[in-house]
C-alpha cells in the first residue's frame, strides 16, 4: 500500500536532502525546453498548462503592383488610361510544423498515422509529462476538427441524445485526474520472435492530469440504466469503409471515474492526442480511451455479433465495430484456436483475467498490470559516483487500479534485490508512483539495473517473456506470455537499463 501521510512526509524530507541533484536535473531539463519553445510553463508535480505544439504563423506573401499607364504615340494628345487596381496573392497557406517539431521530446515511430514514443528514459524521472512527453498512438491519421461544429451522441436509450462540446463543457460537473496512460503495446519490440505492428519500446507510456466530464454525470442527468452492461464508445477518426474504433467499458468502471476528457495539463487536448474530447479511462490501458470521441452507445453487452459488423463482408474482411474490441487487444498464441469472442466476461481486470484461464480464453485489455521503469541512469550513458561514492537510481512504477505496494531494484541480474523508497506527490491512485534508490557500491565499466514493482494483491512482475511455443495465455513460472499482439508486457528483464560508471 501507499506510505502513510507521515511516511510520505518523511520521503519528501528526504528527497529533499538527498534529492537535490535529481532537482537540479529536473530545472535544467526544464530550462532546455523551454529555451527550445517546447513548454508554456508546465508544472514539475501539478498539472499547470502544457502547452501543444507552436503554430506557425503565416504572413500574406502577395505585394501590390501597380501597372503603368500606358505610353501615347508623339502624334496623338496624350491620354491617361486608367490605373489597374492592385492585385493581391492570396497568402500561402502557413507550414505546420511536423510531428517532430511538435513533440521534440518523442521518437517518430510513423508520421502517418502518427505514431511517437518518450525518446528519452529522462521522461521517467518527472511526476507530470508535459505533452511534448507523451506517446501517441492512432490508427488512422489525426483529423482536422472544428470543436464548435463537433458533438458526441448518446444512443441505446428510447431517444438519441445529441450533446455539444458546450454542453459537455458547461452542463455537468468537471473533475480532473492524474492518469498513467499506456498503449497495450508498449514493449512489443522485446518479443522473440518479433510480432506485427508499432516495434514500441520502454516509451508508451506517459503520466498526465486530464480533465472533463465524469460520464457519471452525463448518464445520471439522462436517467439511463446503469445497474449492468456496457457503454460502448466510438472514435470519429476513420476513412470511409474502414473500421470504427470501438472500445466497450463495463458500467460499473463507467459510473465509477471514467470521464470526457478535453484538457490535458489544463490547455486544450492537442489534436493528435484526440482534441477536442477523448475518453478517459483511469488505469486502464491506452486502447480504452477512445479518441475523437463522437457516439456512445447504451447496451447490455460488449460490442459483438452481425449486428455489429459490416454487412456482407468477408470472414476475414473489415469489421465496422467489433475489430478492437473482440479481434485484437487480448492475449492470443500465435498458434490458437479458442480466441472466444464473448458478451461479457466476469472480471475486468487483465491480470486476473490471465489467472483465470478456465474462464476466460484470451485476456482483454483493461485494468493495467504491474509495471516499473528506470529514468537515470539512462541507457547507453556515462555516470560518475556522487562524492560519497553513491549512484542515485530514480524512475516510476504504476499498477492501473491497484495501488504499488513496493519497488525493488537489482544490479546482478535478479538474483538478489534492494528496495527503493517512494518519494514525491501521490494525488491519484491511478498515477504512477516514483521511487528512488541509492545504490551505494555500484562498481565500474559497464553496469546492468533491472526494477521490479509489487502491487497491493502481491503481483510482482515477472522476469522474461515466455518462447512462443510455450503458449501461454497468463503469467506463469515467472514468465510473461507470448503472444501475437505483443500486448502487456511487463517483463522486467528485457526493460533493465545498461549504461557506464566511471572510475
């Protein structure tokens, strides 16, 4: 569990004795970005503006031209024409600055549809990501919407319900949250054999403050059922003919915090991070808070069936609705044949799911498992001692519903381990935790740290992905599954960091 209000004391104390050169890298980290115009003044722990990425501004590039009257012969009485009226270009239109500029601190994994992880373990040392920090992940390219024409429906009751970006602004309550955000495929890139898709590494994951609209507060003033089912949520991102990014969340996380998100660190959700409303699912996995969000629809199960896909279409061909929710984002073999598609399942949390395989074929992606990363030492750096000898060890740790109960950290490999200490803010049970550790005899020459984190139910993260024959569908033997995907990885082995200490 979390320290208590004295503990958490104590750790800021001592953060603050002890902490001092992980703040002086937290200000000149601070200052370089914003020196590169990548910041409007965010916050180190408190969700303060971040600002999205600099428009750039164009100015008309047409000039007046006057034409000259024209020359009389000597012979005839000069006579004046009449003056051409000045004519102007019409102004280029203004370059956008690319994904790169946008977000300096994101490597591009593609530029359409956009697609971008933390370039930099650095990230993992802050509480708060300013936005120019945190991953994006789209299907489709990011559209161009004007907020005062878009509007969300509300359909499945016994009439549809149209509500306005005003209207979800200024009608119900606001709240705000600080969320761990994770794509279902961050670490994909560290299964053998390799998987399809986005190779994300340790970077798809970021810590932010969301605010919006509780859906509690929506379905509440609309007196809709919310007793059972689900609240199925779609996306308006797609082309024509191509699948509607559907998520279905279950009524009781619905009523309980998930919410219409339109700020992200108190400015406006910039468009590639689904301006201008998403849904925001606190400690679920990043597939669940379905950007561009423009329908909603009230049912008693999960979205599947005919009714739910495209008419006509192949077995193996496009799928209107169902694809994200009932074909991808579960735990599935490379070699199966029980990728069970249901109404309902009976639990929602993935890593119970996987404990429950004689109930559940193919865990979904929901509630986020245990997960620890290290921010400094950065991979591939070079770091001398502190005077006393001593090396600073900081990162984060999360556990999606559950609340981290410990962060351990090893230097052989896993075959012993210390425990870190948490230190800093805890202003949400759904935003990572950090924690540092002070590595007193570290050695020279090349260094190898791996982190585990434990949560509040005992689940530690295991060591290794399992080899694909195995086929696994839940962590066993200490060994996370392989699967198709290449979803939920939180193997701590493959995400240790290897850098230098100098003499």
């Amino acid at each position: 569990m979390a320290p208590d209000q004295q503990q958490r004391g104590e750790d800021e104390s001592r953060a603050e004795t002890d902490g001092s050169s992980l703040r002086d890298r937290y200000v000149e980290r601070r200052r370089f970005l914003m020196a590169a115009g990548s910041l409007a003044g965010v916050g180190v722990l408190a969700g303060c503006g971040g600002g999205g990425g600099t428009d750039t501004d164009g100015s008309p590039t047409g000039t007046d031209t006057d034409m000259p009257p024209s020359t009389p012969e000597p012979t005839e009485e000069p006579t004046e024409e009449p003056t051409e009226e000045p004519t102007e270009e019409p102004p280029d239109e203004p370059e956008q600055p690319s994904l790169e500029e946008r977000y300096p601190g994101l490597r591009i994994l593609s530029p359409e549809p956009e697609n971008a992880e933390a370039a930099s373990r650095e990230t993992y040392t802050d509480y708060i990501n300013p936005r120019e920090e945190h991953y994006i992940r789209n299907h489709y390219p990011t559209p161009s919407i004007e907020e005062a024409e878009w509007s969300v429906s509300l359909t499945g009751l016994d009439e549809e319900i149209s509500l306005t970006m005003e209207q979800i602004k200024h009608d119900f309550a606001t709240d705000s949250v600080t969320h761990t955000m994770q794509c279902a495929g961050n670490g994909r890139s560290y299964f053998e054999p390799q998987v399809g898709g986005n190779q994300w590494t340790f970077g798809a994951v970021g810590n932010t403050v969301w605010t919006g609209t509780p859906l509690s507060a929506i379905l509440d003033a609309y007196d809709v059922d919310t007793s059972s089912g689900f609240l199925s949520v779609m996306g308006g991102e797609h082309p024509e003919g191509e699948d509607v990014f559907t998520r279905s969340i279950p009524m009781e996380k619905v009523m309980e915090d998930t919410m219409l998100a339109y700020e992200m660190n108190g400015s406006p959700v910039s468009p590639d991070h689904g301006f201008p409303v998403r849904l925001l699912v606190p400690g679920w996995f990043g597939c669940n808070n379905v950007k561009w969000v423009n329908r909603m629809h009230v049912m008693d199960t999960m979205v599947i069936g005919t009714d739910w896909e495209e008419e006509g279409a192949p077995e193996d061909g496009q799928r209107t609705y169902t694809h994200w929710q009932q074909y991808s984002y579960r735990i599935i073999p490379e070699e199966d044949d029980r990728a069970t598609h249901y109404e309902d399942i009976p639990v929602y949390d993935t890593r119970e799911q996987m404990e429950r395989t004689d109930e559940i074929d193919n865990a979904y992606m929901y509630d986020q498992v245990e997960k620890s990363l290290i921010g400094y030492p950065e991979e591939g750096a070079t770091v001398s001692p502190s005077p006393a000898g001593t090396i600073e060890v900081i990162g984060v740790a999360w556990a999606g519903d559950d609340a981290v109960e410990t962060v351990e950290v090893s230097a052989d490999g896993g075959e012993s381990w210390n425990e870190a200490e948490f230190f800093g803010p805890v202003d949400s049970p759904n935003g990572w935790r950090l924690f540092r550790y002070v590595w007193e005899d570290p050695g020279t020459g090349e260094q190898t740290l791996h982190s585990r984190a434990t949560d509040e139910r005992g689940y530690t993260q295991p060591a290794t992905i399992a080899a694909q024959e195995d086929q696994l569908r839940g962590i066993e033997n200490d060994q996370y599954p392989w699967d198709q995907g290449g979803y939920g990885n939180n193997a701590y082995v493959p995400h240790g960091v290897t850098f230098t200490v100098e003499e």
